[in-house]
C-alpha cells in the first residue's frame, strides 16, 4: 500500500482493526494504486471510523475528500497496467504493447505496424490490412490478454 493511502488508514480507521485492513487491501491491490484502489479504502475508513458514533456528513466528505486530493495532488501515482503480448497463429506471429487496455505499438511477423494502421475503438482493435490485406481484428480484454479469430496461413 503506498504511504499516502496507507497514512489516510492510519488517521481515520479503528486502531483495533487497522491491521487486517491494511492486510487485506495489500492482498488485494499490492503496491498499485488505482480508483478501486483509493475506493476500497475509503470505504473502510467510512465504515471503521475511530469514531464510535455514526459518521457525520462531514466527515464522510472529508474522507473522500482527503482521497480525491491524495490522487490529484500528484503524490499517489496512478497505476500503468503496461504489458505485451505475443502471440503466434497460422498466418504467423504478432505482438501488441498495451498500455491501460490501450494498444500503443504492434508488429506482424517481426515488422512494426504503422501507427495509423492500428485503430481500436474501445476493448476492438483493427489492424488495417493485418490478414492478408483483410483487417485483423483483435478484442482487448480489460483484465488482460486478447482474443482474436486466427488468421489464415
């Protein structure tokens, strides 16, 4: 868990189960840090104030708040889900670098695709002309990895 966020936890949860939470976001995020992220844990400073009483308005906003600048401020880094897949069909190998499900380089058999050959719109990516000058298209999975239809030798 980054400082900030860990630090947030710190000032507004239960010491008496400060513990576990921090625990079990650190199983759940690891060192990323993203709005599900930020949203867990402003969930259980919510939900397992130090304050014995119900929350106040108040100090609901001032936790969200607080998170919302944490992000903005520059001193939680967004998280870069940044990988390459490389995958071989019958008509040959093809590799994508996807960067937050957005695809920002391809090749086809070794040799880089032109930039404007390469158009997603959404989780669909068409490399122009990929399949035997036929479009290639790609589904780009948000969790990760791809799905295609195999192109032909």
């Amino acid at each position: 868990m980054t400082p900030p966020l860990a630090a947030l936890l710190r000032w507004a949860c239960d010491p008496a189960k400060l513990e576990a939470f921090a625990g079990d976001l650190e199983e759940l995020h690891g060192e990323r840090v993203s709005w599900r992220c930020v949203r867990d844990t402003v969930s259980i400073c919510i939900r397992h104030s130090r304050l014995t009483a119900p929350l106040h308005r108040t100090t609901r906003r001032s936790l969200i708040a607080a998170a919302i600048l944490l992000l903005l401020s520059g001193r939680v880094p967004q998280s870069a889900f940044h990988y390459t897949v490389r995958a071989t069909d019958p008509a040959g190998e093809f590799t994508l670098e996807i960067l937050n499900a957005r695809v920002i380089a391809a090749t086809l058999d070794g040799m880089p695709v032109q930039p404007e050959h390469v158009v997603q719109t959404g989780d669909t990516l068409v490399l122009k002309g990929g399949d035997r000058g036929r479009d290639f298209v790609i589904a780009i999975r948000s969790q990760g990895g791809i799905t295609w239809a195999a192109r032909q030798p």
